[in-house]
C-alpha cells in the first residue's frame, strides 16, 4: 500500500470563481494540519507568481500536491506532479472543476471536497493518463482537453469576460462567437495519417468535459492509454446552432457530422484559431498531442 503523504504543498488560487471561495484554501490547510500533515500553503497576488513559487517549492520535495480552485489550478498541479511518483489531491473550488468532475470528486461544495481529500489521503493514490502538448519547443502537461477550433474560440473568448460569474459565462461567450463563426481548414495527423478537412471543431480529449458545460467526448476514459479526437465537420450557422447545444448534455455523438477518432498521437496544423489545454493558452498551431499512460497519480 502506499505510504500516506506526510508533507503537502497546498496551492490556493485567491481568485477562484472569481473570489467567492476567497476562504477555502485556508479551511484546507487548517483541516490537514488538524490531520497530522506539515503544510506549506502557497497564495500569491497573480497566477504566474503563484506557478513560479509552485515549482520552487515543489523542487525542495514534499509527499503529495493539493490545488484549491478550478481547472487553472488543477492544470498548475498536472503539470508539477505528471511524471512523477508525487499524488495530486484537488479541492474544486472554480468556474470549470472538469478534472475534478471527471474524477468524480465533489465539484459544488468545497467542504465536501476538503472531506472527500482528507478520505484519500489515507487511501492509495489512483493513477490515470496524462497528455503533453508541444506549441514550439514548450511541452505542457494536460489532463483534460486540448482545445484548437470553436470551444477554444469560446474559451478565448470567456477568459476575457469578467461577467456573468460561473459557468455561465461560457454559455453567453458560446451564444457570442456562434453568431460569426465559420469552418477553419485543418491538417490533422493522426497516429502517422494526415488528413486535410475543414472543420468547425477539432479537439483531443482525455477527459470527458471542456468548460465545466460541455460534454464534448462523453465516453473518453482517464485511463485507457487513448486520446479521444473529436471533429465537427462543417456545418451552416443553423445547423451547427442547432447541434452545438446538445454538447452540453453529451448528445451529439451520434449526429451525422460529428467524428471520433482514439489516437495516442495527435498533429495539429490549422490557421486563424488558437490551441488551449485544460483552459490555458497553448498559442497558435501547429501543436502536437501525446497520450502519456499512467502519468498522473491523483487522490481520487
């Protein structure tokens, strides 16, 4: 069995859902001290400084990783950890929790989580897959979703939305850009086949969620070695409107224009988007993807 963790680096996003869960990091870090861990709760001005202090605290050594927030903070935690024999605990305090969703972990209360990660703390980790994104010469570690037609458009989008709070604010940059949006031409290589196509979505899904809304490859497995592709082929405004929203309940696998392709190797070229990973920006195309099997070692 697994040796519990001892030392445990906590990392608090200050401005998780916008501020609302201001007091749920330092609830966490009381609540493992009260269990025995040494803690070393990390809370910068910014999400950079925040990173920089991660990795130079992480580089001094400790048992076990714990992210307060949402996706951006669990993406900071995926890429401390991936590779690693150190666990990664998440406490979904956030707009999106995908990673935290898809683990099964709570995603709407914050004590529950905090309860549910002491519970782990005791059990043996779960390993699952990871993915690495190549933009240049920079590798970026994901475990959910990376993003390269309409969602990251909507996510390019959102980030620059400060209302509504919430996940809602993915609905309304969702409603904004399907007013203009258009196909992209894309070459996509896929284990070694290139393909040239138009479309209005590409995305490689580890994970099953994107945006804490949108199920966009419902089926997709944490642990299965694979990467799932999922296109939307070109589509007019009406019908991809009329399709687009059964994204968020999962039904649109079956619809004529949507494809899914496993993969453990993913190339990407395209102009005029921009690649997101877990809802950071990657940059401009062209980016490979990569499924890395048993890379990630979480308390869930």
């Amino acid at each position: 069995m697994d040796r519990a963790p001892e030392r445990l680096l906590v990392a608090v996003n200050p401005a998780a859902s916008f501020g609302r869960n201001r007091a749920v990091g330092p609830a966490v870090a009381e609540r493992l001290v009260r269990e025995g861990y040494e803690v070393a709760m990390l809370r910068e001005a910014n999400f950079e400084l925040l990173r920089r202090e991660a990795e130079r605290a992480f580089a001094h050594g400790t048992d076990g990783v714990v992210v307060v927030g949402g996706d951006g903070m669990a993406s900071l935690g995926v890429n401390l950890v991936a590779g690693t024999a150190v666990p990664l605990g998440i406490v979904a305090a956030g707009t999106g929790n995908d990673l935290a969703r898809g683990l099964g972990l709570p995603v709407d209360d914050p004590a529950a989580g905090t309860e549910r990660l002491v519970a782990q703390l005791r059990a043996p980790a779960r390993t699952i897959d990871a993915g690495i994104v190549r933009q240049g010469s920079v590798d970026t570690w994901f475990a959910g979703v990376v993003s390269a037609g309409f969602d990251a458009v909507v996510n390019e989008r959102a980030n620059r939305m400060t209302r509504p709070r919430g996940p809602s604010r993915y609905t309304l940059a969702i409603l904004r850009e399907l007013a203009t949006f258009r196909p992209r031409d894309y070459v996509l290589t896929i284990d070694g086949v290139r393909r040239e196509q138009r479309a209005m979505l590409v995305s490689v899904a580890n994970n099953s969620s994107l945006g804490g809304v949108m199920r966009i490859a419902p089926h997709a497995d944490l642990a299965d070695g694979l990467l799932d592709v999922f296109i939307v082929h070109p589509l007019s405004r009406a019908a991809f409107v009329g399709v687009f929203p059964k994204v968020f309940a999962g039904e649109h696998v079956d619809h004529p224009a949507v494809e899914f392709v496993t993969a453990r190797e993913v190339t990407i070229e395209a102009d005029d988007v921009v690649a997101y990973a877990d809802g950071e920006r990657i940059g401009a195309p062209p980016v490979s993807v990569r499924v890395v099997p048993g890379a990630l070692r979480v308390l869930a």
